[in-house]
C-alpha cells in the first residue's frame, strides 16, 4: 500500500509511506518530481540506496512494517527524511571508504550503499536511534553570464 500526502498549493513539501518493499519505481519517481535534471540520476541512486536501507535492513521486509519519507525543498536544498520501524542502527562513518578498494566495504563497518549517500548527499544524518535518516542535497542556482 502506498499513501502519500500532496504538497498543498504554494507549499513545497509532502510525505509518502509504503510497506516495506523494494519495488520503489513509483515512490522513487514521486520524490524526484521537483528535482532539478542536472542531478536528478544521482540523487536516484542515493535516494534508493536509502530506501532499500529501510525496508530492507531497518524492517527486514516485513510488510506489516512501513517506510515513511517527508520531502521538502527550501531555497535550492532538497531534503528527504525517511523513517522504518526497525530496530535502528549505528552508523559508521563513510569518509575512509576507498571506492577503487572494493575490499574495503567487507572490512569496513559502512558498506557501498553508505558510501553512495556519502557521496550524493550534501548532509547525511541519522537520529540517535538509527531508525531516521535525513539527507540534503543542495543544488546551487545557474547563473547566467552576459558576454559582449
């Protein structure tokens, strides 16, 4: 099942929630309508690495458990905070991940789809229960040079 909550007239905000699954198309595509072109295929990717996370990891799938994300932008930042009802975790943190050293993933506590957020987010940031995630990305307005 899938509920979403539409950004009332002149807002820009609204939340979605779903059972826990991975067949994410539709809830992917919802979460990046107001997302500029210029990074929209990035933020995909990290958006669903996130929410595998959470249905998969955070409520192992189980369908009687759900995914909420609320979604905003303010002034050229996008955010997304997604929330499972699992037991939460404790992130590690990704700045040490050498992504030429696939090696490093089974070694290192944080694995390739942390390094991914990392890497696609401007801010990543877990409540102290690990049950949240909140993720940024800023994307910085065009400017238009005037040549003569």
């Amino acid at each position: 099942m899938l509920a979403i909550s539409l950004r009332p007239s002149g807002r820009k905000w609204g939340t979605v929630s779903f059972a826990s699954t991975l067949h994410l198309c539709p809830v992917l595509d919802l979460l990046l309508a107001e997302v500029p072109a210029c990074c929209r295929e990035d933020v995909r990717l990290g958006l669903q690495e996130a929410l595998v996370n959470a249905a998969k990891h955070g409520n192992k799938l189980d369908p009687n458990k759900t995914v909420a994300v609320e979604f905003f932008s303010v002034e050229g930042q996008y955010w997304w905070i997604i929330s499972d009802q699992g037991s939460g975790f404790t992130p590690a943190c990704c700045c040490s991940i050498d992504p030429i050293q696939p090696s490093t993933y089974e070694v290192d506590e944080c694995g390739r789809g942390l390094f991914i957020l990392h890497q696609v987010f401007d801010q990543v940031l877990w409540n102290q229960q690990g049950t949240e995630l909140r993720l940024c990305k800023e994307v910085k307005p065009r400017r238009l040079s005037l040549l003569r």
